[in-house]
C-alpha cells in the first residue's frame, strides 16, 4: 500500500493549479496577437506542463490510479445521467436563446 501524504503530492498539485491558471488567463508569455508565437507558445507549453505533471506524480500513487480505473473500467463504463441531463439543458437553452436572438434580428 502506497503511503500518499499531502507533503508528497503538494508539488504536482501545485503545478496543476499554476498550469490551469495559465491556460484559461487571458495574460499569455506571448501576446496572441502576434501572428504565430502567439498561439505557440499554448501549443507548446500547456503539454510541456501536462507531462512534468503527470511526472512528478510518484510511480506508486500512479499505479494504484491506474488500476482503479481499470477495476472501474472493468465493472462497467461509469455514467452521470444528472450531469449529462443538465449539460443538454444547457445545450439547449443556448440554442434556443441564439434562435431567438437571430430571429428577432432579422423581424426587424
């Protein structure tokens, strides 16, 4: 049995946090504007940063996620349907407003 302690895990978490506030900030190393290094530099460091992630996470407590996944996997692929439900709900009040909007733009 793995000994995971949050001393032991602090480090790759840490990482995620920093990793996930850049790509969703909207302050980039390189501005987006500028024509091809803009969009690069999220093509290159994002996956860079998955893999040091995924890196620094310790061989066993890796193992031990890997084979609960197949044991869950294994017992059947795991469904949500509330989730699922609200998603399509989302889905389509979306299109329903956008349908809506559109066509109160052209009555005009």
């Amino acid at each position: 049995m793995p000994i995971v302690t949050k001393e032991r895990l602090f480090m790759p978490r840490f990482w995620q946090f920093v990793l996930s506030v850049y790509a969703f900030s909207p302050i980039d190393l390189i501005p987006d504007f500028i024509p091809v290094l803009g969009l690069l530099d999220d093509l290159i460091l994002i996956p860079l940063g998955i893999a040091l992630v995924v890196r620094m996470i310790p061989k066993d407590v890796m193992d031990e996620c890997r084979q609960k996944a197949e044991t869950e996997m294994a017992s059947g692929k795991p469904t949500n349907w509330y989730a699922a439900t609200v998603i399509i709900i989302i889905w389509i009040s979306l299109a329903a407003f956008s349908i809506f909007f559109i066509w109160r733009q052209f009555a005009k």
